[in-house]
C-alpha cells in the first residue's frame, strides 16, 4: 500500500527530472546556437576580406594559387575556418583541403543570398561540405572582378576542428559547469519538494489515522482499508455514511417499537388492574352480603391477577436489561444435560395436570458447555413454557439434546397449534400476540421468545423456529462444546 505522500514524492521527483532533462537541453540547444550566431556575427567579414585580398575568379577561370594562398593564411589565423570557392550556380570550385575529404560538389545558394542581405537576420546555417548532414555558421561574400559577378567565396566557421574541439566533453568547462549547476538545482527542488510534501500530507495522514481508529474503536476492531490516504479516507466516509443511515433506521424503528411497547403494556396492565378492581370493589360493596367462600374466590382471582402483574413487570424489567445490553454474561462451565434435567422437572407437574405427554431426553457422557448457567435456564424455562402453554390436553411436549460434531443442540418441540408461517417472522417481537395462539394466554405476554432471542444473541447464538399451524412447533438452539 503506497502512501500518499509516497506517490505524490515519486510523482515530483518524476516531474522535476523530466523538467531538469528538458532544461539541460533546453540549455545546450541555447548555447549551441548562441555560439553559431557569435561566431557567425563576429566572423562575418571573413569572406569579404578574402575576396578583397587577390582576384579569385577571371573571366570564369578560377585562381587556385591565390585561393590556396589566402585559406592558409585564414586557417593561421582561425583553425577552424574552411575556406571553398564556388561558381555563381553553387558548385564547388577549389577549396584548401585533403583531397576526398570535400563530399559535396554543389552548394544552395538560397542560405547565402539570405546572408548577403543587407540587415540578414543571424544565424544563418548552411550545408558542411565535409559534414553533408550538418548545417554549420558560414561567411560569404561575391566574388567581383572588374564588376562581373564570378561567383562565391564559401568559409565554413566550424570547421573539423571545431567539431573535435565542441564534442570533447571532457574539455568543455561551460558544459560541464552547467550540468552540475543543473544538477544540483534538481537535488535541491527535490529536497525542498519533499519536505514540502511531508508537511502538507502530515494533517491528512493525521486525519486517516484519527477516522480509522474512531471506526476500528466504535465498529469493527479488524477493518482495514485499502489505497492511499484520501482513497482510504473515501471508504472510511462510506462506511460511516452507511453506519450512521443504519443508526437513523435502527433509532426510528426503536421508536416504533417504544410506542408499540407503550400501547401494548398498557392495555396488558389495564386488563388484570382492571379485573382486580373490579373484585375488589364487588368485595366492598357486598361485603355484608357475600359468604367466605365467595369472599375468598374473589381474592385468589384478585391474587392471580397480582401475579401477572408481578410476572409482566419482570418480564419487561429483563429485557429491558437486554435490550440496553447492561447484563454481561457470566460464562462458565456445566454440564448442560444436569441444566435440562433439573428445568425439565419443573414443569413435569404442569404437563400432568394438563394431561400432556411430556418426553424428556438426554446424553450420556460429557454435556459441558461454557455460557451463563443462569441465562441458560431462563431460556430453557421460556421455551418449555411456551411449548406446554400453546400444546392442547392430551398432547405431547418433547425435550431432547443432540451431539453434533462441534456442539450440543436442545430441541423443544409440541404437537400444539402451531404458527402461521404469516407469524413466524415476528414471533420475536415483544408483545406480539400470533393469531393462532392458545386461548389460554393467561401467562403470556408475548416477551417470552423476545427474552430467549436476547440471551441466545449475547450468547453468539441463534434461535431456529419450524412449525406448522395445527401440527406443532419446534424450537432449538446449540452451544458449543467446552475445550
């Protein structure tokens, strides 16, 4: 994963050594040319001179003594002169050099007429005869003779010698100068760049890192994010937006459910306070009336309503404690056979007198589990419960435990009523009521399976419902085996 200071440092030291490379030729192109048009500006009368000094060309014959002549006195003076005569149509005449060393036998004219212009705007470059792929500064001047133009003198200003002299390197301190100068301005803007770079991504850096850390600390401890600061900054917003849009959705249905909750327990409370007033109020006006019998009726059905009160208030107080995730589990080893056992005798006396077939059965061997004994039992005592509730007389409520490969499985199921699968999705919500449930809802808040979802969910942990209406539920959950 690259940074992106790392990519923008790559980037910059990129950049500046592509401009450095176009600068330093930049800079040799200009001093190239700048030393053609000196050369050329200087040297410019080289040729009128020459011309001036003996008559070159008489009558079309040309004069090679007096050219021989004049060159090595021009070449003396100036090695890297090459002096050509040429005829007024180009050609080469006569020239002071070895022989086929000269490649050329004809020159344009165009670049020296331009030359001879009065105000000729330099420099002005020509064809090398001894370098044919070349253009090189040049002096030239017509060659009159008693007022009959008869042709050209041709003096090359950067001669074989100058070639030589322009390729050493080695010798060339100005070129070499302005390398180094060059160079050091790139190690220079690249140092600079870089601490500039640093100091402008440091905050960034330091935003990425506080924007991971808030969600690695509030969401996921193992997210990791991939790409530089600003890409990983792009997903860590995502994934907040997402976050907080399920927060908004999560907060609006815990609203609804509030209110739900709200309407829902009231009318609960309101059914057995009511109930119990109106007993207790019939006591008090029949008082004289009634017998002890009555009287004492009254009162267990007064007490019976007390006890949904009790039951119904401690229902919401516990998961009104799961929901805001205040209970931690207290997890330790038992045995989860022993934990079913002693549940299961509970509620044998309920199944016999509403004549219920209840069938219990359990593991030999090693049952240990690790959880919240506690936790454990209260879901066990919801389900059977539930099931011996929803079950008719002369029904069947079976209890059994199943070894898996990694865990042990508790299954409860019954012949009873059964759930519509219309129901079965909301089943876990407090306070629903199926419509098909038993008429016998005296104990039944609709919290029960709401509480055994919240246990077995803080347990890590889920609860599997599959039921038909008029043939039966079955209800089960697993928890792994202990190491």
């Amino acid at each position: 994963m690259k940074s992106l200071n790392r990519k923008l440092s790559m980037l910059l030291i990129a950049l500046i050594l592509v401009v450095g490379i176009i600068l330093a030729i930049i800079t040799r192109f200009s001093i190239f040319q700048y030393n053609i048009e000196v050369t050329q500006r200087l040297n410019a009368s080289i040729a009128q001179f020459l011309s001036n000094e003996e008559p070159l060309i008489v009558n079309g014959q040309y004069n090679e003594k007096a050219l021989k002549k004049i060159a090595h006195q021009s070449m003396v003076i100036n090695p890297t002169v090459e002096v050509y005569l040429l005829d007024k149509s180009g050609k080469i005449l006569s020239y002071n050099l070895p022989e086929n060393t000269v490649l050329l036998t004809h020159l344009p004219l165009e670049p020296i007429e331009a030359f001879l212009q009065e105000n000729a705007k330099l420099p002005i470059v020509n064809y090398d005869p001894r370098s044919p792929n070349t253009r090189k500064p040049f002096s030239a001047a017509k060659v009159i003779t008693n007022g009959i133009d008869e042709g050209y003198i041709y003096v090359i200003l950067g001669g074989r010698k100058y070639e030589e002299l322009a390729n050493d390197l080695s010798k060339n301190y100005i070129l070499k100068l302005t390398i180094l100068a060059i160079t050091a301005v790139i190690f220079m803007a690249v140092f600079i760049g870089l601490l500039m770079l640093m100091k402008l991504t440091r905050p960034l850096k330091q935003l990425r890192d506080k924007v991971i850390h808030f969600q690695q600390t509030s969401g996921d401890a193992s997210i990791h994010y991939q790409g530089d600061e600003i890409q990983q900054l792009n997903q860590a917003f995502e994934d907040m937006s997402s976050r907080i849009e399920r927060q908004i959705d999560r907060i609006k249905n815990a609203d609804k459910n509030r209110r739900d909750l709200v309407t829902n327990v009231s009318h609960d409370l309101r059914t057995p306070l009511a109930s119990m007033q109106g007993y207790l109020d019939t006591m008090l006006l029949k008082q004289k009336t009634l017998d002890n019998e009555t009287m004492n009726d009254y009162l267990l059905i007064a007490r019976k309503h007390c006890g949904r009160l009790g039951v119904l208030i401690n229902d919401l107080f516990e998961f009104s404690k799961l929901d805001s995730n205040i209970v931690k589990p207290v997890l330790e080893p038992f045995s989860l056979a022993e934990l079913v056992q002693d549940v299961s005798m509970e509620f044998t006396q309920l199944a016999d007198i509403k004549n219920i077939d209840f069938d219990v059965q359990l593991l030999d061997g090693n049952s240990t589990v690790v959880a919240d004994i506690g936790l454990m039992q209260r879901v066990l005592e919801n389900l059977l419960s539930n099931a011996l509730k929803h079950t008719p007389k002369g029904g069947r409520v079976q209890l059994k435990m199943l070894r898996n490969k990694r865990d042990f499985t508790v299954e409860i199921s019954d012949n009873g009523v059964g759930i519509s699968s219309a129901d079965l999705p909301k089943i876990f919500n407090r306070l629903y009521q199926a419509g098909n449930s038993s008429n016998d809802s005296s104990s039944s808040f609709g919290l029960g399976l709401a509480i055994v979802k919240k246990i077995l969910a803080i347990h890590q942990t889920k609860i599997v419902v599959k039921s038909q209406v008029n043939k039966g539920s079955v209800f089960s959950f697993s928890l792994p085996i202990a190491a």
